[in-house]
C-alpha cells in the first residue's frame, strides 16, 4: 500500500549538475556577484586549478546556467563568468529544495534539544 510519506526524502529537486562541490562554490560565489567575476577570481575563490573550473564552467555553460565571455584587456586575455537569468532562478529553486533538506532534518530533533540550535541546522 501507498502511504502520503512515499518518497518523503528522496529530494527530487536536489540537481544533480548544481549538487556537485565545486558547481556549488562557483554558483554561490558568482550568485553574489551580480556583475560576474573574473577567471582568476574564481579560481581563489573556490580554491580551484585552471583546468578544473574550466571544466565545471563548461558543465555549467552547457546547461545554459553561466555565461563566459572572453576578451583582451591590454594585451592580456581576460576570461568573465555572470550568472545567467536561468541560472539565477534554477541555483535559487536549488537552494530552496536544501532549505526543504534543513527543514526535514531539523524537525526530527527530541522536544528537549528543540530550541537549541545545532551546527549546521539553525
């Protein structure tokens, strides 16, 4: 038989392609960066090599969440990473199913620890 808590935990809206360690950190990091952020900012930021944010910037550019746009300044190429719109509302619709996640593992506290908050549940 079918109970209404069928599936309760299985967070479909959890993406897989934003889930990913260091896809979180580059989304987050551009999400507060309305403008975008250099190539070289990126990779201090999210503790990343060259050819490891390439390639997560490829997977996200692919699913049409960053835009990368590369140009010369001086002589110099310069290499920008902006959230797209869509990238913006899907990482959001994101961070709400891990809110969701919070919710559900917050509510199976004991009545007594209720109130208190606990690392990385408040």
């Amino acid at each position: 038989m079918s109970d209404a808590t069928d599936g309760r935990f299985a967070y479909e809206g959890l993406d897989r392609v934003l889930h990913e360690k260091a896809r979180l950190g580059i989304l987050t990091a551009l999400v507060t960066h309305r403008d975008g952020l250099g190539f070289t900012d990126l990779i201090r930021l999210c503790a990343l090599t060259d050819g490891n944010l390439s390639r997560h910037l490829d997977v996200l550019a692919s699913e049409g969440l960053v835009e990368v746009t590369k140009a010369f300044v001086g002589r110099r190429p310069h290499t920008r990473c902006k959230l797209t719109a869509a990238g913006r509302t899907r990482f959001r619709e994101y961070l709400g199913q891990l809110e969701r996640v919070l919710r559900d593992a917050a509510a199976d506290e004991p009545a007594a620890a209720k109130g208190k908050p606990r690392p990385g549940l408040a």
